[in-house]
C-alpha cells in the first residue's frame, strides 16, 4: 500500500530532521583532539586542587590518613606524601599532555585504593573518573599535547 499525501511527513516534520542532521554534521566535525584536551583537563581539574589541598594543610592531611582514609600497607604519612605526589605529577602531566599515558596509571591506581579501601560508596564519581583515564591511556594526550609534538619531531628526525 503506498503512502497518502495524508501521511507523508509534512515541512513542519522535515525540517526539524534537515536541521538536525546539518547541526549533527557540523557537531561531528569537533575534533577528537578537542576532547582529549577538555578531558585531559577535566581528570586534572579534580585530582590538582586535591594535591594543592593537601600541600596547604599538611597537619590536617596527615591526620585523614591516620584517621579516616586508612590505606592498607602504607603508613599513613607514606600514603599522604604518595597521594599528594601523584595528584600533583600526574596533573601536570596531564595539563600538559606530556606522557599522557604513563600520567593516567597511577591515578587509576589512586583511584582504585579510594574505591576500594576509603569511599566506596564514591563509585559512580570513580566510574567518570576511570573512564576518562582509560580513554586518554588508550587513544593519548591529542593533537594539542606535547606528546604529539615530540611524537613529530621524533618521526622526522634523521636515523642515526
């Protein structure tokens, strides 16, 4: 049975559609390195202000890792000093897209210990968090990272 004037979509249906399929292609443009780089910098604008915290009010973090954050095998200043490293480290690394891979392993390692051992309960928070750091371990820091310009610099270099 064929279709009716009576029950094809009018403008007022098609035109929406047209929009949208133009405002899909125009969005599916972005570049993937543009995310990369907001990601990069979203992982970074968590775990930088924590090592910062940490750094301003060392007494007050030294008393959470004996008190309340309670990581199994670390004393709890080790702990404090490891945490505060990575956050800092890894953050900067990460702003700067320099070993973007290797900057995500300790702050999944980070984020697996508060999962398991401190706020549990924290898990959807973690699941953002580890899903970033796995995209940026599987596909790198992008086209705006310092990794990409080494990366560059190294394949067009002479052998030998």
């Amino acid at each position: 049975m064929g279709r009716t004037a009576a029950s094809a979509p009018g403008p007022a249906v098609t035109a929406p559609l047209r929009l949208d399929g133009r405002a899909a292609a125009l969005l599916e443009r972005v570049p993937f390195s543009f995310h990369l780089l907001l990601f990069r910098l979203a992982i970074a604008g968590v775990f930088l202000p924590a090592g910062l915290l940490k750094v301003a009010s060392w007494e007050s973090t030294l008393a959470l890792f004996q008190d309340e954050y309670k990581v199994p095998i670390l004393v709890p200043a080790t702990a404090a000093v490891t945490a505060t490293a990575i956050e800092l480290a890894c953050s900067s690394l990460l702003i700067a897209g320099l070993t973007t891979r290797l900057a995500t392993l300790p702050l999944f390692v980070q984020i697996a210990t508060i999962q398991l051992f401190v706020y549990p309960q924290a898990w959807r928070e973690h699941l953002v968090w580890g899903s970033i750091l796995l995209l940026l371990l599987t596909r790198g820091g992008g086209a705006v990272s310092i990794d990409r310009a080494l990366a560059g610099r190294l394949r067009g270099a002479p052998a030998g």
